[in-house]
C-alpha cells in the first residue's frame, strides 16, 4: 500500500476524505509514543555529529540547530544536549541573517543550506532510523501492507535540493520504508 507525507495541521476530516480509510500516523514532537520517536526533536542520544570526531548530540535537530552559523552567532554546542525537546530551534530573528552550517564542531567551512542538509540532517536522520527506529519503522511497514499509511509532518518537502522548504522528516521515513519494500 502507498505511504503518504501530510501536513500535520491538515484536519482528519480533510485527510480522511483524500484516502481510502488510511491510517494516520503523527511523527512530530506533538505525537504519541511509540511514534515521538520519529521526531527530529526526540532524545535518542549518542548521535554522532558529522565530521566532528568525538561529538555527540542529543537529538538530530539539535545538531541541525547547533551547527547553523549567522551573521551575529556561531554555533551553539548547548544545543547539541537539548533533551526536553524544547528550546532548541535558533533563529534568524534572534541571531541575524543564517549564513549557512558549520561543517563540524572545529570544522571551518561553512555549508550551504542543500549541502548541509545532504551532508548533516539527512545523514544524522538516516543514522537515527537505522540506529534506533527499527521497532517503530517495522511497526509502520506492517501498517502499510494492510492500508494507506499518512504520515503527519509540519513540514513536507521531498527534495532536499529545494531550496525553499526544509527537508520533511516523515519524508525520510516514507523514502526508508519504500526501500524496504
């Protein structure tokens, strides 16, 4: 059966009109267990952050947020042990213009945004899936052999070349259940 990446302020009602009695899965920070754990946000722990040799991060979004680089502000390590899933984002608001992320903790190159999320998010998410998720991931798989599966998300962006919406990480989910396939 087809799995599809929603977003999660879409009502039931609407989602439920679209398909064909799916089952509907939220995978954000707002979501309950097991499925939280989908959430970029949910502390796993001891994720290794790219090309940096000995660095550890809570939570994928921690590295995301710990590793972005603006004008007035460089990356924040605190950010990287972030376990209540709160406070985590940085934002331009509070920091000036994103230049772009940090390549490494000690790293000095400073990484578009496509690159970044190539080289840090996708690989830290992927790592995450493969490293702590198999229960959820085998659980979301037997759902959709029997039935439409729709994952909720904030975000839905599909391709990480685009450079106007983030990266969905019910996206990523989808992509790795389709691959099991």
């Amino acid at each position: 059966m087809p799995v599809y990446v929603e977003n999660r302020r879409t009502s039931r009602s609407t989602l439920l009109s679209r398909y064909d009695n799916p089952t509907i899965i939220d995978t954000t920070s707002q979501a309950t267990m097991p499925y939280r754990k989908l959430s970029p946000f949910y502390p796993h722990g001891n994720i290794p952050i790219p090309f940096s040799q000995g660095y550890y991060a809570v939570s994928v979004e921690g590295i995301w947020q710990g590793l972005k680089v603006f004008v007035n502000s460089d990356i924040d390590q605190s950010k990287f042990a972030v376990s209540n899933m709160r406070g985590i984002k940085r934002t331009s608001k509070a920091n000036g213009q994103i230049i772009g992320h940090r390549k490494g903790v000690e790293g000095k190159a400073i990484l578009d945004y496509v690159t970044a999320k190539k080289e840090i998010y996708i690989p830290c998410y992927t790592w995450v899936i493969e490293q702590y998720l198999q229960d959820e991931m085998a659980s979301l798989s037997k759902i959709a052999a029997n039935s439409s599966l729709i994952l909720l998300d904030y975000n839905t962006g599909s391709d990480p070349f685009d450079l106007t919406k983030p990266v969905s990480h019910a996206t990523l989910c989808k992509n790795h259940l389709e691959a099991l396939v």
